[in-house]
C-alpha cells in the first residue's frame, strides 16, 4: 500500500481512525503511568490488568452485539450480578454443581427471552425495557442476598481455581475465554450470514427486512445472546471472588457501553470491530490500573474516564471537511478566472 492509498485509508476508515486513536492512547497511558510508578510496568501488575479485563472485556461482548444492531441492554450488569448471586444460594442450598448451573443459565437465558420480545417482536423503545429488566433483575438480587455477601468459599476447590489459576502466570482462564469469544465474535461478524445480517440490521432495518430476513427474530436472539455472555461473567466472578453481594456490577453496564464505544463501535449500530473491542477494553483496565497506582482519588477517576471517552469518540468526517476545502479552493480558483477575464476585456 503506497503513502497515498494509505492516506486515504486512514481518512474514509472510520475503524483505521479508531485504531489509531487507541494506539495513541497505549503510549499515552504507558509513558504516564510507566514513569510516575516503577511498579506500573511490572509482569506481576500486567496479569493483574488481564484479570481485571476478563469480566467486563466478556460483558462488552454482549453489549456490543447489541448495540451493534442499534439497540441497547441496560439489563447487563444486573443479569450478570444474578448469575452469581442465584448460583451460590442454589449451592447453599444443597444443591448439585451442575444443577445449579444449569438452572441459573435457564434463567438467564428468560431474562434475555423477556428483552427479546420486547424489544424485537413488540418493537418498544430499548432503553425503556432494558431499564425495567435492569430494576427488576437487581431487585431479585436483593431478595436472594439480601444485604449480606453469599459467600461459597471452600465448597468448590476446583471450581474456585478457575478463576484464580493463571496460564503461564499471566493469564486467567477468564482473560483466555474473552479472547476466544471475541475471535469468534470476529468471524461470526464477518463471516457468517448471521452476523452480516446484523450489521445490516443497524445500517438499515426496513431495507434488510424487505430482503427478506427476519429481524424480529434476529434482534431477538441477540438480546438472548447477551444475557448468556452475562452468565457466563457471572460464573467467572463468583469463581474468582468466591462470594457476591447484591450490589456488585452496579454500573458496569455504562463501563461496558464506554469500552464499546472507545472500540469504534457507535451507538448508530451497522459496524463492528473485534480488534478494537479488545484493545479497548485492555486500555480501560490499563487507565483504572494506573491511577490507582499512582493515587488518584477515585473522586476524581470518573472525571478522568469520562474525559478520555470524549476525546475517543469524537470522529470528524476528515473525508467530508477536506472535500468542503476542496469545493472553496475551487470556487476561489474560479472566481479568479473570471475576474481575470473580465479585467481584460
């Protein structure tokens, strides 16, 4: 690709400016909090970051292909926070191990059921229904832990390791499930019929269903999808914290929403990028990670976030800008053609 091709490249690709932007942030974060804590660039912080990326980077999955139809689920962080909850009171209970994970995973799943219809058959507004899933969901929370942390600790060695063990001593088995779910996200978008077909969803609904494709369904299924990534989560955190309280996830749906949108995935739906979801939910560990180290009050943090998504989202259209430079210039150009000729006449 020669320096013109990729000039353009970059100009007309809103996921080459995404790219571009979080290989600005990297180096912006690595020299900020590599020099202001010596502790910053060590292995041992590294894995720490992949932990914490492994949960909400699972979520932002889910969240993603929603709002890669257009749409949003609000109910996300609730579901997963009920995951864990219903599974450990369901094993103090005396419940069996895969019962309880079954049962739970059933009931996930009617959450994403109720979204579903909701949403896409019935058509009503997804901020509206996700919001009422989203309180209805945590309030289950409450009556099932009450004010209280459920805690499995010592029932399930093995299954407690699954959360803790590392792979190489850097990676969790958690991180290693979020890479492989978002390579198939990657080829599911790409490759299949399933995942054009919901891209065509966000770029243009009415068109897509004049084709004949069923985009009831498929907004649907995908609201289904999301609550299973939510279970999923939900079994990763229960594992690694080996106890849960019915507050936990409060707002990791907005958290989720913000590593989608820092990815270049935009609220407009119809485009979705996999490479730039996990980079960016790596950066946002990296960020939360680095001002703690170097003692930024968490009064402080959300500002901080809330900035540098600004600064993330924020595409101008270079391509329609410079075309508007172009019209003047020639305009100008013309105007002085003519003042030319009529100056020598």
């Amino acid at each position: 690709m020669n320096k013109s091709k990729f000039k353009d490249y970059l100009i007309h690709n809103p996921d080459s400016q995404s790219m571009v932007k979080l290989t600005v942030l990297y180096v912006l974060l690595l020299c900020v909090f590599g020099f202001s804590n010596p502790n910053f660039l060590t292995m041992s912080n590294f894995s720490n970051i992949f932990k914490n990326t492994a949960e909400l980077g699972i979520i932002a999955i889910g969240v993603s292909m929603v709002v890669i139809t257009g749409r949003i689920d609000l109910s996300i962080s609730s579901t997963y926070c009920f995951a864990g909850i219903t599974f450990a009171v369901l094993l103090l209970n005396g419940m069996h191990f895969a019962a309880a994970m079954a049962l739970t995973f059933v009931i996930c799943v009617l959450f994403g059921v109720i979204n579903g219809i909701f949403v896409g058959y019935m058509g009503l507004q997804p901020v509206l229904v996700t919001t009422a899933s989203q309180m209805l969901i945590r309030g289950l929370c409450y009556i099932g832990a009450g004010t209280k942390t459920v805690m499995i600790r010592g029932m399930l060695p093995a299954f407690g390791e699954l959360g803790s063990v590392k792979i190489g001593g850097m990676f969790t088995i958690g991180f290693l499930v979020m890479i492989f779910m978002m390579v198939i996200q990657f080829f599911v978008l790409k490759r299949t019929r399933f995942g054009i077909m919901l891209l065509s969803v966000g770029n243009n609904p009415n068109t897509t269903r004049l084709s004949g494709y069923n985009t009831k369904r498929s907004i649907a299924v995908v609201y289904i999808m999301n609550s299973i990534i939510a279970w999923i989560a939900g079994m990763f955190m229960i594992a690694r914290l080996q106890g849960v309280e019915s507050t936990y996830g409060s707002g990791y749906e907005f958290t989720a929403l913000t590593i989608v949108l820092m990815g270049g995935i935009t609220f407009g739906g119809g485009k979705g990028n996999s490479i730039g979801l996990f980079l960016s939910a790596i950066a946002m560990s990296i960020l939360e990670n680095g001002m703690n180290l170097i003692g930024i009050s968490s009064l402080y943090q959300s500002a901080i976030i809330g900035f540098m998504v600004l600064l993330m989202i924020a595409n101008p259209d270079i391509s329609g800008m410079r075309a508007i430079s172009a019209a003047k210039r020639e305009t100008r150009e013309l105007n002085a053609k003519r003042a030319m000729a009529a100056s020598s006449k």
